[in-house]
C-alpha cells in the first residue's frame, strides 16, 4: 500500500506499540535457515499478459490481463531456476474492481470508490475467494489458484500471498464465506463511533461523500458514476482518516477495520506481558487460550487459516504498524501452530518498532526500507555516502536476519527508472549489496531481473512504477515471457546479460554458507587509501566453510585500481597464517588475484569496473 505522509500520525495511535514500555531484548536472533532465501514478488494479474497495446484506461479487451493459468509448468521452472525459494503471488484476493461479473453472482463496485479500472489490490472484497479477473473461468476460480498453489509446490516453490488487515473496500461483501463465517461489519452496533466487537469505526449521523479529485475513468460514462455512494452511517477511512467526506489523498476506496483500540488510542483487550518478547510462538499461543479478544482478531484469524488450508506457506501483511502487535501475538501463533515453517512477512516503516512486532508479534520478517533500501538509493543518486552502510548494519545487527532486503517493489519506484538508478546496470551495485550484507531473505519484483523501467502512463497509474491499479502491459518481462515461451527470446543482448547477472548472483546466495555466518566492516581502513574510491565500498562475509570479501564500486563512470586491506582482526578470525591466497571472483569467476598474509595483515591487488561488484572467495 502507498504511504503518505498523513498517516503517521494515525499510526502512533493505532499501533498499539509503546517501545518505552517494553523491556527490550538486544540478544542477536538466530538466524532461522541454513541457508538465505529469495522471494520472487509478482503482480498476478501482470505477469502472464501478452498484450503490448498499454492504452491509458484501456479495458482488459484493449489491454489484456494475466491469469493464474499463465504461470505454467516451464514459467515457473523458470523462476525456480533464477534462484528463487517462494512467490509471492501479489494480489489474489478479491478486490473491488470495474468491470462486470454481475452474471457470476458478483456485484458492481462503484468507480468513485475504486482507484484505476482494475483495482487496488488492497481493497479487499471477499477474503475467501480470488480476483475473477485472474481466472479463465470465473465460476471456478478458486479451483484454477488451488491448482496454481500445486503447481508451484511441484516446482518446488512456496507460496506467499497478501493479508490486508488494516483496511476492506467499502463495499465489502463474503459471496464465498464457510459455514458459520459472517461478513465485516453484519453485527456492529452502527450508532455509536466505537464498540469493541464492531469490525468498523462509524461517524453516526452522517452520509459518507465521495472526495474531491479525479474524475473517475477518466471521465468516460458509466452508470454507477452518479456523484454519490451508499454508505450510512459513514465509516472511518483505511487510513484513519475520521471524515465522513476523505481527501482525495486518503485511502478513500477502504474502510478501516477496529482491532479494539478505542479512538483515543488506548487498548480495549489484553497486553502481552513484556516478558513475552523472549517467548515461543507456543507460549505466546497458550497465552490467547482462554482470552476474551474482539471479533476482527477471530475473523482476521480464521482467514489466514482457511489459506494455510488451501496450501499458502506464508503471508505478506500490508501496512502491519497499523494494528496493534498484540493482534498479530495472537494470529501469527496461530499460523504457527498449523505450519511452524510459515513465512510472515509485515510492512513496518518505524525502526523504533521493528523489534515490537518481530518478538512480540510474532514476525518472521519486516521490509527493511527505511534504512537499508533508502540508504542505498541515496548513495545511487548522488546524495549519501556508501560509509553509512556500516552504521546501518551494525545497528541492526540483533534482529539484521529478520529484515528482508529488497530494491524493487509494486509501491516503490522501478530500479531501473530515471527516479532511482536510471539503468538496470547502475542497479547491479546495489543488488550485490542488498544481497549479501546480511543473513536477511532478498526479494526481487518481476521484471526488475530483465531492466523493467516501469515507463508506462496506464491511467491511474503513473510511469516510474509499475502500475497496480490498471491493465497494463511490462514490456521488459513480456519479452522475456516471449507470448508464453518463458525463454527470454524477445529479449536485447544488454538484457539478456543483466538476467544472467540476477541469476548468477541469486544462486550464489542460496548455496553460500558465509552469507548466512558474520559480517564485518574493512570499509574504514581501507578508506585511509586515496585510491580507495568514494562510491567503493567493501565487507567480509565468513563461516566455518567460507570466507568471502565482497567489494562494490557504485561509480558508473570510474573504473578503480588500488591496494585492499584485510585487518588483522579479520585474519585472526579467519585463523589464517601468513602466506599468499588465491581470490576467485564467485560471480563470474573470472576476476582472480592474491590475498598476501604478512605479520597477520591481508593485502589484496584489486581492479573493478564501473558498476561492478566482486565476490571474493578466500582459497
């Protein structure tokens, strides 16, 4: 979900989480995988869409549109092979959209209260199906992602798809829901603003009106655009916004759910203990037992299990901060307790809360974008310095496996995008980086593998990023996917090349036993050089089995030649005597040249190319 800025404000009341009360432990977390995991993020609804028209607003006839059928046997083997443990398959529940199933049993959504034609995947309207659009068969297709969930596994790839817990589209209605499961909001006294066990909040006495702004469509006709929706009383908007008339700038097209915090911020259910932040997701388990929790916890609750049901390894949580830590105790051990292997990953953006919802939450893992991905966009664009990356790191350093790197996202601008790196190949840097600095998983966005730039105006959405609200086509991907070959035949020579690059590289973090061992800093040292570029930066990865050095030169334009210092520390723990090493580069093990051990210091001869990163492996 895009964040603004208007929303942090709601967050501090909404999260639940009060660092200052909790007394934190700082003990490193051990690193839950033998070896590092990359998650390969896809847009279903773009990824297997051959149509090339990319008409601004145009319909899924003039521009076409993904189905779950399209991820075939080969596409997926294909992703596999790339270096790839799981998809997340972005979404695949059913949101508000414009486009007619009225004939399948499904209602209209109005436009005034849909972003795009296709639909902001985080409106969610009936958490027990998927998306008709995606089916070739809208009558069966939650059998056509049943298979698509079989068929991955049989690739041997796991599957990780959305929970939106924070916020429903307006209109939202359970056409799907088991025995016994009753719709959002069915029981909710409506008369009063808050009630515990409502699923909304409400501003009584007042109609909701639609926000100024864009004409829906784009102005093209429509019967449903009459100036006005049906919604009384009016709800609170996804993002809190307490007006029964939002901006358009608020997430207009959502309602936001109540957890139990009272619209004064305080808790209306039971606090955690601040002991449980060293607890198992068993005791924490135990601890909801006997309880008495709001209604949407339980909701929330039993649809992330009906997923795990279904064959769904794991969650991707949207705008996670914005519900209280002690709800995802509850529901994550939950999870945990039906597949102790489930992957949960949360969109967190507050550093000061990352430990909150990793040891009281409950969280495998959290988007590391504030520090890690904003830190080396900056040093791509010329606005910070590669020395910064140390500080991060190290401040991470108790929780740094838990935070997922990723450059590329459907809410962040493109890679390769004149915004950030402005070509793939000024992108390379950052992904060595991003991939091996930590024990962290890595997550790459389709397409970012074969340079997407993400230049498309498809309407509601615009170019830079990769739009989520339209149907659109991603030409760099659609060349790759080569009208349904998987087999890059479409594909230029310079991308061909940079999937290759991807390819070597994310393969090599999933075998590689020093990337999931420790991290060590030789950046100040070798900085006292003054052939030691400004835009070079360097770090050694080490385990009983390997000992790696890893180099990246962020210049696009200066090649550098200079002597590499190993410190003695280093040598030391690395147990190694004074004498010569062989460096072979693991990327394209092309690059070699010598380690040289005297009286307990390394030197090493290095020469690196503008935008190349050099993975040494100590022999």
């Amino acid at each position: 979900m895009k964040k603004i800025l208007s929303v942090v404000l709601v967050m501090l009341v909404f999260s639940g989480c009060k660092t200052k009360d909790l007394k934190m432990s700082t003990a490193k977390e051990s690193a839950a995988t033998e070896k590092k995991v990359v998650v390969y993020q896809v847009f279903t609804r773009l990824f297997g869409n051959k149509n090339t028209a990319n008409k601004p607003w145009g319909t899924i006839e003039e521009n076409g549109v993904g189905k779950f059928n399209d991820f075939t046997d080969k596409a997926l083997h294909e992703i596999k092979d790339l270096g790839v443990n799981y998809i997340w398959y972005t979404g695949v529940p059913h949101h508000a959209l414009v486009r007619d199933y009225t004939a399948y049993g499904i209602s209209n959504d109005d436009p005034e209260v849909v972003k795009g034609r296709a639909g902001s995947p985080y409106a969610v309207k009936d958490y027990y199906n998927v998306n008709p659009d995606l089916a070739v068969d809208p009558t069966k297709r939650l059998e056509e992602f049943e298979a698509l969930i079989k068929r991955t596994h049989a690739a041997g790839l796991k599957v990780i798809t959305d929970i939106v817990p924070n916020h429903i589209a307006r209109k939202y209605e359970g056409k799907s829901n088991p025995a016994g499961v009753k719709d959002f909001g069915a029981d909710d006294n409506v008369t009063v603003e808050y009630k515990r066990d409502n699923n909304f909040y409400y501003i009584p006495n007042q109609h909701f009106e639609i926000p100024d702004g864009d004409v829906p469509l784009n102005g093209e006709k429509n019967p449903l655009i009459d100036g006005k929706f049906d919604e009384n009383p009016a709800k609170w908007t996804g993002n809190g916004s307490r007006k029964f008339k939002p901006d358009q700038n608020d997430w207009y097209e959502t309602v936001k759910v109540n957890y139990g915090v009272r619209p004064d911020g305080t808790k209306d259910f039971p606090e955690l203990p601040a002991v449980f932040d060293q607890k198992s997701y068993q005791e924490h388990f135990a601890f909801w037992q006997d309880k008495d929790v709001p209604d949407s916890w339980k909701k929330f609750k039993d649809i992330a299990l009906y997923w795990i049901s279904k064959g769904v390894d794991g969650f991707r949580y949207d705008m996670a901060e914005m519900v209280p830590y002690e709800f995802w105790s509850y529901m994550n051990s939950s999870i945990k307790m039906k597949n102790p292997n489930a992957f949960l990953l949360a969109e967190v953006y507050n550093p000061n809360e990352y430990r909150n919802y990793i040891r009281l939450g409950k969280m495998d893992y959290l988007y590391d974008k504030v520090e890690t991905y904003d830190k080396l966009k900056d040093i791509i664009r010329g606005q910070s310095s590669p020395d910064e990356l140390t500080k991060i790191q190290n401040g991470m350093a108790d929780i740094e496996h838990n935070m997922l790197h990723f450059l590329d996202n459907h809410d962040e601008q493109r890679l390769a995008s004149p915004e950030f790196a402005g070509t793939p190949e000024r992108g390379k840097p950052l992904m060595v980086v991003s991939a091996t600095i930590s024990t962290s998983p890595t997550m790459i966005y389709f397409g970012q593998e074969v340079g997407e730039a993400g230049n498309e105006d498809a309407g509601f959405g615009k170019r830079s990023r990769t739009s989520i609200f339209d149907y659109i086509g991603v030409p760099n991907h659609q060349r790759w996917m080569n009208d349904g070959k998987f087999d890059g035949g479409q594909l230029s020579d310079s991308e061909k090349q940079l999937r290759d690059f991807y390819k070597r590289l994310l393969n090599f973090t999933i075998k590689s036993d020093a990337l999931m061992g420790e991290f060590q800093e030789i950046q100040s040292i070798n900085r006292q050089n003054q052939a030691y570029d400004p835009l070079l930066y360097s770090f050694v990865r080490w385990s009983d089995n390997q000992k790696l050095i890893v180099i990246a030169n962020f210049s696009s334009e200066k090649e550098s030649q200079f002597e590499l210092k190993i410190p003695s520390e280093v040598i030391s723990k690395w147990n190694l005597k004074d004498g010569s090493y062989v460096l072979v580069d693991k990327l394209y093990l092309q690059n070699k040249t010598y380690l040289n051990v005297k009286n307990g210091e390394g030197v090493a001869q290095v020469k690196i190319k503008p935008s190349e990163s050099l993975i040494y492996e100590v022999n």
